[in-house]
C-alpha cells in the first residue's frame, strides 16, 4: 500500500482499533454461510472485482458466486498480484480497476438507454 493511503486509513476515525470479539466473528460467518446458501439466486448483472493475493477473502468464494449465480451478466475479474482493499494499491493499479468498473457501468448504462 501506498504510504499516504496508509496514513489516510489509519486516521479514519472509524477504523477499528481493536481485534472483533468472538461473537463478532461468529455473526460473522453465520451470516457468509446464509448469503452462500443463496447464490443462486442472483439475478441481475453484476461485476466482481478480486485481488489474486487476498489473503482477507477466499478468491474461492469469489468464483463460487460467479460460477453458481443465475445472472446471465456477470463478469469476475481477479488481478493477480494484489490484495483486499483495491483503493490501497499503487496508483496505477486503482486506475487498471476503477477503469474496469466505470467501463463495465457505462456498457450497461448505454444497454439500458439503446433498449428504449
């Protein structure tokens, strides 16, 4: 990460100083498994955006939700080489993503106004 990013994140007065108790993480993987469980539910497009060395989220679980979600727009995207929080990378690297994003909303955006 980025030195300035790490001094922003860090001055954030919402940032968690403590580890979550267990309780909180137990809520925590209660609520991943009910979400899981309906993945194949999802309908609508939707765009995944995964760091390739994430140690935070399972890119795994990432490509389970493609590869079981009911949508017929979907698009996962995993760069190597990068970790959880994308908005920390190199510069360079937030723009590769961010692009992708602001590409993959404006081609659905004009979808939605040619099909008028």
């Amino acid at each position: 990460m980025v030195e300035w990013k790490r001094k922003l994140a860090r001055a954030n007065p919402r940032r968690p100083e403590l580890r979550p108790r267990a309780a909180t993480a137990q809520e925590l993987l209660r609520v991943c498994r009910e979400v899981q469980g309906k993945f194949s539910e999802v309908d609508v497009p939707f765009l995944i955006v995964h760091g390739g060395d994430d140690i935070v989220c399972d890119p795994a679980c990432a490509e389970d939700l493609y590869n079981r979600a009911a949508s017929k727009d979907k698009t996962l995207r995993n760069y190597p080489g990068m970790w959880h929080q994308l908005v920390g990378e190199p510069d360079e690297n937030v723009e590769l993503v961010f692009g992708e994003v602001v590409e993959w909303l404006l081609t659905r955006a004009e979808r939605g106004v040619s099909a008028r």
